[in-house]
C-alpha cells in the first residue's frame, strides 16, 4: 500500500517595501520684478547689472527632492508550512522509524519518526 509522507519546511517571505521622495530645504534667490531664479550672488549682480527694472530680490526657500529612501511596510518573515515529501510503500502495521534526509538551511541528516498513519486493508 502507497503511504504519502510529509514534511515542514520554512520558506522566507521577503518583506513589501516601496520607495518615496527624500526632500531637503535649500535656499535660493528670486529677483522681485521678473520672478528668476538666481543660483548665487554673482548670478544676483550680473542679472542686475544686465536689466534696466530688476533692482531687488528676495530669498525664498524651496524643498528640493535629492533622493528616494525604502520604506517598509511589511516586514519580512520566515513562513511554516507542510509540504508532500513523497512517499513509500509500507508493508507493516502501524508507526515505524526510517531515516529521511531533511535539507531545511544547515540542517543535518537525522533519525526521525515518521508520525504514524491509518492504514486500510
């Protein structure tokens, strides 16, 4: 009679992330007439110096984006489960002692029990 064997084996789940904007504040200089946006001081002065209405500026600041950063928002876990590990023909009643190799990481070989079963005849 055909016995199916089984056996439990932990898989990792890996854990559900998802990336998001990582802002920093910055400083930079508009001029008041025209709404430019002047990169520095030398900017500033030459594009003073090359209009005839821009006089003055402001210094607003922004949020500028300089990256993403992972968040998590699940965390990942070592899932349990009972799988089908084939099977055997058995040709004795009831519970008997066999040796299975179980490959779960860095485990070793060892003697384990087979768990017993109900047999029909």
């Amino acid at each position: 009679m055909w016995v199916d064997d089984y056996k439990t084996v932990q898989t990792w789940v890996d854990p559900v992330t998802h990336e998001e904007p990582a802002y920093e504040y910055d400083w930079i200089n508009v001029c008041n007439q025209c709404g430019a946006e002047l990169a520095d001081a030398n900017a500033v002065k030459w594009h003073f110096l090359d209009s005839d209405t821009c006089v003055s500026y402001r210094c607003v600041k922004r949020n500028i984006q300089v990256g993403t950063k992972t968040v998590t928002d699940k965390e990942g876990y070592y899932k349990t489960e009972t799988v089908k590990d084939g099977g055997h023909y058995e040709t004795k009643t009831g519970g008997h002692y066999e040796t299975k190799t179980v490959k779960e990481g860095y485990y070793k070989t060892e003697k384990v029990k087979d768990g017993g079963h109900w047999e029909y005849k």
